[in-house]
C-alpha cells in the first residue's frame, strides 16, 4: 500500500505522506519566495514563474483536497467568496444561474447585488426539490446550478445526484458548495457534481485561525481553465503561510469531523423534544425534512452542524428576545459567527443576516466542536432555564 490508495482517513493524517526533498522532513517548508529563477537559456523549466499563482506551498494542501474528493485537480483561494465567487465570474453575460433560496448569506447577497450587475440571471429556488430545479432549468440557457448541502442555516438537504442528472441533460455544469459536509461525509464528484467548493475557514482548517477557499474540479474543462484565469489574473490567492497552516488543520480533518459529528448528534437527540424548544434543525433526526436523502449520500454522520428554535412567549410569540437571551447565558458555547473550529460557537443567525433572510427571528446556529458532549449540554440547559 502507498499514499495514493491509502483510505481518505490515512491520506489526510499523513498529508499524502509527502517527505521535503531537501531536508528530509515530514512536514513541508513555507516558501516565501515571490519570483523563480529563469534557466540559463531563458526557460522555466520548473513550472514557477510567479509566485501569484504558483507557490509551492500551494502543492501539498491542492494534491491533499483532490484525492480526498477524487476529483482531477484544486485550487486554493484567499477566502470562501474568492472561490466561490471565482465560478461565476467565469460564465459570461446572459448566462442562466440556478441557486438556492437557503445558502450562505453573503454568497446570495453577491449574487443578487453584483453578479446580476454583470448580466448573470440568477434565480433562486428551492433546491431540496429535484421537481422545481427540472421546472427551472432552462435548457442551453442555463449553464451553472450551484447546490449547498446541508445549507446554512436550516440544513436543507439537496439531493445531489438527481439534480446534477436534471442540470447535465440540460447542459448546465453543477458546483457543490460542500463546506458542512466535508470530503469526510460527501463526495459530491463521486455523486456527477462538475466542482466541489469549501470555505476552508471552517471544517478543512479547524482552529478559526485561516482564512481560505478551494475549488476540486472532477475533470479538465473549458470552465476550470477559466476559473484557473481568473485566481492567477485577478489575484485571489492564499499567503504561504495560510496555505501551510490548511494543510496542517486537514491531518486532523477526519478526528474533528467525526467529534463534531457525535456531538451535533447527541445534542440534537438531547433537545429534540425539549419544552423551551419549538424545532431542532439536523439532517440526522429522523423527523428531519431531508434525512433520508442524507442517509444516502453522506456517510459516518450527519455534520457538525445544527440550529435549534427556541420557543417564544408571552409579548415574545416571535422567540427572538429569550434566543438572544438564550446565546448570551451560554458559559461553554462561544459567542461567535462562522463555524467548523474545535470551539463550539452559538450565533442568533437572523441579526447577522439581517431583512429577507430565511432563518427565523427565534433560531440559534449551533457550531458543535471536539468538547465533551454532555458539557456543551448542560451549558444550553442552563442558559435556557434563564428564559
């Protein structure tokens, strides 16, 4: 056996078992180096020209992301909305875009207030529903169906394989934002997606200290190359040192993962049936919207993520002051927004997202760390019996 057919979990602890070729080491060097020196006769024939797009502390954490998705080739991004944003500066004007009514916020507010501006026709929909993406989808016209699954902030569940069927008939490509579930509990490639997109901020990295995105294309295409374009000609690209620090949270990627996992699972359990809690949202409840669909396509849990609603009152039938109170009597649970670190984080989404946002006044985001479990608990019980 080698590092190459090695299980995901092995590839990840060993970071594809690459040695430095220089000194021996296990673990990479960080390259400062901006430029690379031409060949006596005036070629590259390193590959390195600038160090733009062409860092070799790039290396490891790309060939790292590809094979844990089995996919053909990564790229690393400066953030999440850097890569993301990257697919659908590579369409042109006019092209049709589907995407979800429940997404990550900031990438829906981009599309609706500056990516139409460029001439994308965006629609967004509900895309747990494979008969309302057939509706949709505009044969020829559309060219882009971007899925998140299980989608911030309700966890909806998109099924990925019937919807990347309807989109491929129709010519479209489809891009999976896979940030939740990570390559621990989802292949999207394996399942007909074209790209895999992660805010690698969260689950990839795990210690809320990088900010970074990638893309993992499942093939060579006219629209990777044009995404390849755009990271190395408008400059959205990963410092060394943050490209080294990813590839060191990702040897822990599969340990974080299944912790969190474990624990979103028990506390979800805890308060499914909880009298200060009106709805737990988590794909692993079997009375949850899209459980089976997620039965199907993930695998070894269900994220580490979930929201919990926490039941209004009297003055209060929106819920919204006792989940505020709710997050600011936690103790454990960190007052934070963004998610995926070993620290657990409680945000009352609806502040944040502000009008037009699809999270209800009274819903609390749950980012479930590597803590103990029954701590995390008891911490929630007691800030609920304040209310």
């Amino acid at each position: 056996m080698n590092e190459t057919n090695a299980k995901p979990a092995t590839i990840a602890a060993q970071a594809l078992g690459w040695i430095d070729g220089e000194t021996r080491s296990i673990v990479a060097p960080i390259h400062t180096s901006t430029t690379y020196i031409r060949d006596p006769d005036n070629q590259y024939r390193t590959g390195r020209i600038y160090a733009r797009d062409n860092n070799p502390t790039f290396d490891q954490a790309e060939a790292v992301l590809t094979a844990l998705e089995g996919g053909h080739a990564s790229l690393l991004f400066a953030s999440g909305m850097a890569a993301a944003t990257a697919v659908f500066q590579a369409l042109a004007p006019g092209d049709h875009v589907l995407a979800p009514k429940v997404m990550y916020w900031s990438l829906r507010n981009w599309l609706m207030n500056f990516a139409t501006h460029w001439g994308l026709q965006v629609e967004f929909l509900d895309m747990a529903d494979p008969d309302a993406v057939q509706r949709a989808i505009r044969p020829g016209a559309t060219k882009l169906v971007w899925i998140e699954t299980p989608a911030n902030p309700l966890w909806t569940i998109t099924d990925i394989a019937a919807t990347c069927a309807i989109a491929h008939a129709a010519g479209a490509a489809v891009a999976v934002d896979s940030t939740v579930a990570t390559p621990v509990l989802s292949r999207p490639l394996a399942l007909g997606a074209d790209i895999v997109m992660h805010a690698a901020t969260k689950y990839l990295n795990g210690h809320s200290d990088v900010i970074a995105g990638t893309l993992t294309t499942r093939e060579a295409s006219p629209l990777w190359a044009r995404i390849k374009t755009i990271r190395a000609q408008l400059g959205g690209i990963l410092g060394p040192f943050e490209a080294w620090l990813l590839t060191r949270g990702m040897r822990t990627l599969f340990v974080r993962v299944r912790a969190s996992c474990a624990g979103a699972q028990a506390i979800a359990e805890h308060f499914a049936r909880h009298p200060a809690i009106e709805e737990v949202l988590y794909p692993g409840l079997p009375g949850f919207a899209g459980h089976a669909v997620a039965q199907r396509q993930m695998t070894g849990g269900f994220g580490g993520m979930l929201s919990i609603r926490v039941r209004g009152g009297a003055g209060d039938e929106s819920g919204e002051r006792p989940a505020i109170a709710t997050a600011a009597g936690v103790a454990l649970w960190k007052r934070a927004t963004s998610l995926g670190g070993v620290e657990s984080l409680i945000e009352h989404r609806a502040s944040i997202e502000g009008p037009g946002t699809p999270a209800p006044a009274n819903l609390l985001r749950l980012s479930v760390g590597i803590e103990d479990p029954g701590d995390l608990i008891a911490d929630l019980e007691q800030a609920l019996a304040k209310q």
